[in-house]
C-alpha cells in the first residue's frame, strides 16, 4: 500500500475544476447518495463550495488535497432535535487516489476535528452493504460496526442494505489519552 501525503482543509472556489475533474466518476457515484450529481460539472462544483461556503463556521466539509489538488471530500451532517448529539460523516475520494492509504487516516482525522469543534457524543456513517473498501476505511479508522441495516436504501435500482458504524467521544478521549 503506498501512503500518499494530503491535508484537509477547507473548500475555495479555486478548487472547482478539480473538484469536478475528480468527482465526475461513475465509480465514484456508485458508492455515494444520489444528490451527489453524476455526470458531475465545473458549475456543479462551484455550486457546491458557494453552498457550503455560506454555512456557519466551524466548517464541516473539508476538502481533500493531494499535491495542491482538491482530490475528495469528507464532511459531517450534524443532526437535530433528540438526535442532535450525533453527526453523519460522508466521503469520497477520486479514484486515481484509491488504495494509498489516504482515507483511513482522513476519517481519523476528521474525527478528532468533529470532537475538538462540536459538541457531539456519536458520529456515524452508513456506507451501502457493497462497499467493502468503505466499510474497511471505517473499521480501520476505530469504527465499530452497530448494525445492518437491511434493504435500507437504493442505489442503482437495486435495494441494498446499509451498514452502520459509528465512533464515539469517550473512545476518542481514551485514544487521545493513550498517546501520551
């Protein structure tokens, strides 16, 4: 496995055609929600940032960036009324990016953003029953599998289950503590 270096940062508009040129992959958007467009454009990209943009800070997309390109995303929905102790985390990666290491050590980072910067006990992610290589990013990361959850969504036409993870404060707090 070759580990490739990154930083997360923050979306800027600069980052659109790369955006694009890395999101606009059906084996990309096989893997994602549907509101992720496909074919995905240069304006759909600037949409995108001028939308997240606009949100209130701290910030909870963040963009991928290998060799100074915006190459993925991962970012956190955080929920609300009796769920609001809880976020979802999503991601994606371009495919020329995959396999080197990046998104398992993404995932742990961006989880120790989302504990350092919001007030929340639990964050999930729900890859679909067929993506393995999300699911091993998320065991990897210190994810822990709760459920399935069976023909819980749609992808494709076809029904598919849905795996739940999730990854806790107290767990973080103890890794964090454990390094030192």
């Amino acid at each position: 496995m070759e580990t490739t270096t990154y930083k997360l940062r923050e979306w800027q508009l600069s980052d659109a055609a790369s955006l694009a040129e890395n999101a606009n992959n059906i084996r990309v958007w096989n893997n994602l929600r549907d509101y992720f467009p496909h074919p995905y454009s240069e304006n759909d990209g600037i949409q995108f940032i001028q939308m997240i943009s606009a949100k209130p800070k701290p910030a909870t997309d963040m963009a991928i960036v290998v060799d100074g390109k915006a190459v993925g995303g991962i970012g956190i929905i955080p929920r609300t009324d009796v769920e609001r102790v809880s976020a979802e985390l999503g991601y994606w990666l371009g495919e020329k990016y995959w396999n080197r290491g990046i998104m398992t050590q993404v995932v742990k980072e961006m989880v120790s953003y989302t504990f350092l910067n919001f007030p929340l006990q639990k964050i999930y992610a729900t890859p679909f029953g067929f993506s393995i290589a999300s699911q091993k990013v998320l065991e990897k990361a210190g994810f822990e599998r709760e459920a399935i959850l069976k023909k819980a969504a749609i992808k494709n036409g076809k029904i598919v289950d849905e795996y739940y993870y999730s990854f806790f404060r107290t767990q973080w707090i103890a890794n964090v503590h454990h390094r030192f």
